[in-house]
C-alpha cells in the first residue's frame, strides 16, 4: 500500500487524509487506522477516520518512540507499545513496517493500529478461564507486555508490565532441564510447550507458543493451589461418594450375605432332614456315622422298621399314614436319650444312633421300646395299634462302614418281622441267609425266563372219597439251588417285586393244564388257584384272570380263587370291589386258613365268601384238645349260616375224618387222600377204571 502511495503522487509535499486506505479498513473492522510516516515520525498520510492534528510525532511521542526506533532498525513488522490514542478513541496495539529504497535506506514507516475493545479480534474475548488463569503476549526483545488476559486487568494495566529479564531466563531454564529443550529449539517448535514453575512462592503450570512473525510469547499461566484445592476437593467429594457407593454397596453385599448364607443353611438343613418328620434323612444320619466313624468311637445303630404300614396307608389312605409316621416319630423321639440321633430312613423306617455300644444293654432298651410302641395310638379320630420290628447293630463289631452297618441291621430287621413286634440282634449267620435269599431272586428271574417252576395239585374229595377239585400247588426244582420250597421263594418274590409275574405265570399253567385235563374227563372237578396279597391287588387283575380263562376256554364257574385274611388289612372297598367283579364273572372265592387271622362275623356278612378252609393247625388238634373241636364247631356252624362251602385241609387221619364229618364237615384235603402229585398223576388217578 505504501508504495502504491509513493507512485500516485508526492507524499511529501503536504500531511492529508486518503480515501485509498479506507477500503482497507472496511476490509478488516479490527483495523482501526492507517498511516504514513516520515523517518523522523511525521504522519504524512493517514486514513480519513483520522484528524492528523490530533495524532503524535512517532518519533518523539514517549509510547512510540522505542517501537518507532526499532522499525527504522528492522526489516520485519514490529509491534509497538499498546497505548491509547486520543484520535482514534481507543486502545491500540501499533503494527509498523519500514519501506527501504534499493539502496536499504529508509525513506517511509508504514503504520496500522489494532483496536482492543472492537469486539472483532482475538483481544476483545476472555481468552483466560477463571481468577487463577492468565494469558499473556509478550515481546522477546524486552519483555513488554502487549496484551493480558486475566480478571481485574485491563489495558491500563498490562499496558505498563513488562516481564522481568529474570522470570524470562527462569521460564528458559525449566523449560531446558524439564523438557531437555534448547531456548531455540522451542522457538522453532509449531507444539505449546508446557512446564512446570514458581511464582511469588506458588507452583504455576506454563504453556507457551513462539510466534517468530512477531517475535511474540504467547504465554498461558495457570496457578496449582486452586487445581490441588478443586482436585482435593472433588477428590473428597467423589471419596465420599465412593464410600456412601461402597457402604451402600457393603450393607447390600451384607445383606444378600446373609440371606445367602440363610438359604445355604436352609438347604443344607432340607437336604440333611426329612420334610415329613423334621428328623434327620439318610444322608444327615450317613454324615453323623461317617464323624463317629473318623473318630473311631464305637457306637450303636438300630434300625425301626413299622410292621404292616401298607395296610395302613392302603385302608386309611395317605393322609392318615403320614399323620402315622408322624405321632409314631414324635413318640420314638421321646424314649431316646438327649444324645440320641433319630432318623427316618424313608418310608416306614426309622433309624436311631446311640452312643450306647453295650449289646446287652441296647438289646433290653430296643425291647422295651418295641413293648411301649406297640401300645394304642390316637391318630386323627382312629385308634391305632401300630407295631415295629428292630434290628440293632454295633460299630465295629458288626461292621466298619455305613453300609455294612445299615445292612446288618436291615438283615437283623428281617429276622424280626419273622415275629413281628420283637427286637433281633445282627449275627453273622444271618450273612449266609441274605446271600441265600440274594441267590433266590436271581435264579428265580431265570426260571421264570425258562419256565422252570412248575405245578402239583391235590385233590379236594367229598364224604364218599369222590375227587370234586384240584387245588393247584406251586413247586420249583432249580439246577442249582435244588428244590426250593414255596414259602421260601414266594417271599423272595413278594419282596423282590417277583410276586406279580409270578402270580400270573402259575396262574395261566395251571388253568392252562386244568384246561387240557377237563377235555378229557366227564366228571365236573373245579380249580382252586391260591392269589397272593400283592396280585389281588393289581389294578387289572380281574381282566388277567379273565383273560386267560378265555384264552384256554375254561368256564368262569370251574374256577375257584384262594384268598387269606390279610388280604383285608389293605384297601378294603378296593378288595371287595374286586371280589364282586370276579364274582359277577362267575368265579367262587374260598378263604384260606380260616381262623387263623382277624376275620369277625360282621366282616364276613360283607365279603362275597363262597367256601371257607379249615386251617390244619386246628385239624392237627381235633382229637385231643377241647378248643380246637370247639373252634372247628364254631366254623361249622359259621359257614352253615352263611351259605358257604367247608373244606378241611391238612387231613392225615382216619379218625380226622370221621371226627369231622361228625361235626358236619364234608369236603376233605389233605395227605390222606391224596399229597400234591404233578398232573400226569393226577390224569392217570382220575382216568383209571378204579378212579
């Protein structure tokens, strides 16, 4: 622009205002004037928002004569001294540059002014953040503040500062020995440099930037307390909260601890106790033995086993049999001593482990209690007799383990039930029966695979020694037990969940071979086929049975099923639903062992009875003891009244026979007519001439 004046016309010739530079200004507001000065400081040209009356020598004016000595001095731009000018009504920072002619001398200063306080430029915004922050233009040739950012400090201020030559060299020294930089290499860098200081006693984070256009620090200064204070304080602050966070969170953990441990002792207490009875389970009595065990302390266990509770749960139904089990605990837990340890092993049988090891004097204890068990108990509106057989053994006289204990008990309970409501001591020789009835069971599931078990019959005659019918009799004649009797293997079967299959199988043979020999007869003979508790008690046993009369073409009327007294311990209203069925079919019912069991007259006007059976034991007494003629008159006169047929079993003797037949018995078994013969024998008796 200067030279551009220089060609128009002779700037030297008069001082006036020049249209030309005011495009300038309109081009950049921050502008505030230009200006062109002799050497010697005389404004000779000037914008026209100027009155050149009002504007200094630069030469000689006090706040522009350094910076103006220093432009004739230099070939860059200078920045003069920030210092308020009167025509321009404002606060300046003066911006000169020096036109030399070819030969380097100069012959104009050309000046402009950025106005602070415009709004439009970099110095009229609040470049510092807070009362602790400053940022500062300063000039490395001496210091002087050209522009400051800071609260409370406007231009009349930092237009008097200059940093002392002493903070400047400081500033170099830390920035050379924190950031390992030379003073040139930081003026070269395009990067803020940052380090750390001391002012008037207090650390201050610095961060600068040269600007070698101007020859300018640009300096940013931030005092550390109020950051330790506002950083101790949010420290504090967000402690607190850390810890309200870490107490809330430790009185949750807490809590939840608690309840977890609460439900892990609930668990372990459900999984060690029976939900029934509140006594300990099977695995809460093995945890006690395997501790007394470990501790090789000898000890007692005693196995309680309720005697016939299916009956129970059969006739009275589920609610009443747990009520049992429950007033038959709370009555076993009140004989036992405080160290004591009572469990229920599961269903009807109960375990309790003592601390007494004396046999003698455990066995009279477990008697005792078997006496006092056995008395009447009041369960919902029933009054109960409930008995219990105990099996007792010693640790580690009997064995080392729980399960060699718990099957040396359950094998001395086994014993005991033989009596019923007793107590029985482990022996050794019990060993040798349980490996016996374990040999049965497995050869009994082999022939009933093979068919190895087979049928006898014994004949049931009348008054004149006619054959009338056959009752059949289950055998079996194993190949390596050898013959094995009924009562044996048939308790093995009920116990071993044989008895069903069995039942059937012996069922079928024998109306199968029945069948075969009413083919070849012409006398009317009937079967009599004994069905155990557990079969009769089937669901489908009336359509089994029922189905193979049809199979093999035996008529209903010609059978005749053999029941005891026990059976009526179970579900009655099941049993005599299912006695009217078979009778509705057409097939009689006879009761076996009459006498012997817990039959009363009421009962028996309810059952559907066709025939009763004398038992043998009072046969075997008839001819020398009172009472038992007396009870076989009571029978007579019984089966009389009722309509019912009666047949003697187990007859030996002449003298039998007529006493019998004196009282009024006409149907006669037993080994004085005939013992049980397989069928081949039978055909050969009944087809013979002289049958």
């Amino acid at each position: 622009m200067a030279r551009e004046l220089f060609r128009q016309e002779d700037i030297w010739s008069t001082s006036r205002r020049i249209p030309l530079l005011d495009s300038i200004l309109r081009a950049d507001p921050a502008l505030v004037g230009f200006g062109l000065a002799r050497p010697d400081g005389t404004l000779v040209r000037v914008s026209s928002n100027l009155d050149l009356s009002m504007l200094p020598n630069l030469r000689t004016n006090p706040e522009t004569t350094e910076s103006f000595a220093q432009v004739l001095e230099s070939s860059s731009m200078v920045l003069g001294r920030t210092y308020y000018v009167e025509a321009m009504g404002s606060w300046v920072i003066p911006i000169r540059k020096a036109l030399r002619s070819s030969e380097g001398d100069v012959v104009a200063v050309m000046t402009a002014g950025l106005s602070i306080g415009s709004g439009s430029t970099v110095f009229d915004q609040t470049l510092h953040d807070g009362k602790n922050d400053s940022v500062i233009l300063y000039r490395e040739t001496d210091g002087y503040v050209q522009f400051m950012s800071r609260d409370s400090v406007e231009p009349e201020q930092f237009s008097q500062m200059s940093i002392p030559i002493a903070e400047r060299l400081s500033n170099r020294q830390n920035i050379e020995q924190q950031r390992n930089l030379r003073s040139e290499d930081v003026k070269t860098s395009k990067e803020a440099i940052s380090v750390r200081a001391q002012r008037e006693g207090q650390d201050v984070l610095l961060a600068g930037v040269f600007n070698d256009r101007y020859q300018l620090w640009v300096l940013s200064e931030i005092r550390m307390a109020p950051i330790y204070r506002e950083f101790a304080q949010s420290f504090v602050g967000y402690s607190l909260v850390f810890a309200a966070v870490i107490t809330v969170l430790f009185l949750l953990f807490r809590v939840i601890d608690r309840a977890e441990r609460k439900r892990h002792r609930e668990l372990i207490f459900q999984s060690r106790h029976d939900d029934l009875t509140g006594l300990l389970n099977r695995f809460g009595l093995l945890s006690c033995i395997d501790r007394l065990i470990a501790k090789g302390r000898p000890f007692g266990l005693v196995v309680v086993n309720i005697d016939n509770f299916r009956g129970i749960n059969d006739r009275y139904g589920e609610e009443y049999g747990d009520r049992t089990l429950q007033e038959f605990s709370r009555r076993l837990w009140k004989m036992l001593d405080s160290s004591d340890e009572l469990a229920r092993l599961g269903g009807d049988e109960f375990a309790v482990l003592t601390r007494n090891a004396d046999l003698q004097a455990l066995e009279k204890a477990c008697t005792s209690v078997v006496r006092r068990m056995a008395e009447t108990v009041e369960v919902g509106h029933l009054q109960l007799r409930v008995t219990a057989s105990v099996g007792v053994v010693i640790f580690p006289d009997h064995g080392e383990s729980f399960s060699d204990l718990i099957r040396g008990a359950h094998l001395a309970v086994y014993e005991a039930k033989k009596d019923r409501n007793s107590a029985c001591v482990y022996l050794k020789e019990m060993e040798m029966t349980y490996l016996r009835r374990l040999a049965i069971e497995q050869r009994l599931r082999y022939g009933l695979a093979s068919e190895a078990p087979y049928i006898v019959y014994q004949p049931q005659v009348d008054e004149s020694g006619q054959t009338v019918a056959l009752e059949a009799l289950a055998r079996w004649q194993d190949e390596e037990l050898g013959f094995v009797s009924p009562p044996e293997f048939i308790e093995v079967a009920e116990q071993s969940g044989l008895m069903v299959p069995l039942g059937h199988y012996f069922l079928e043979r024998s109306i199968r071979e029945f069948s075969t020999l009413c083919s070849e007869l012409d006398d009317h003979l009937d079967l009599a086929v004994n069905i155990s508790v557990i079969q009769f008690t089937q669901p489908d046993f009336v359509e089994s049975v029922m189905n193979v009369l049809a199979k093999y073409g035996l008529p209903p009327g010609r059978l005749v099923l053999e029941i005891t007294e026990t059976l009526f311990m179970y579900n009655f209203d099941q049993v005599l639903n299912t006695l009217e069925r078979l009778r509705a079919e057409g097939i009689r019912i006879s009761m076996d062992d009459f006498g012997t069991g817990y039959s009363s007259l009421s009962l028996l006007r309810k059952l559907p009875i066709d025939e009763l059976k004398i038992d043998k034991s009072f046969i075997d007494n008839i001819l020398d003891d009172d009472k038992a003629r007396n009870m076989i008159e009571s029978i007579v006169a019984i089966a009389s009244s009722h309509n019912m047929v009666l047949i003697a079993e187990g007859v030996e003797l002449e003298a039998q026979v007529n006493a019998l037949m004196q009282m009024g018995c006409h149907r006669f078994q037993g080994y004085y007519f005939s013992k049980p013969v397989p069928m081949a024998r039978i055909r050969e008796q009944l087809l013979s001439p002289t049958a």
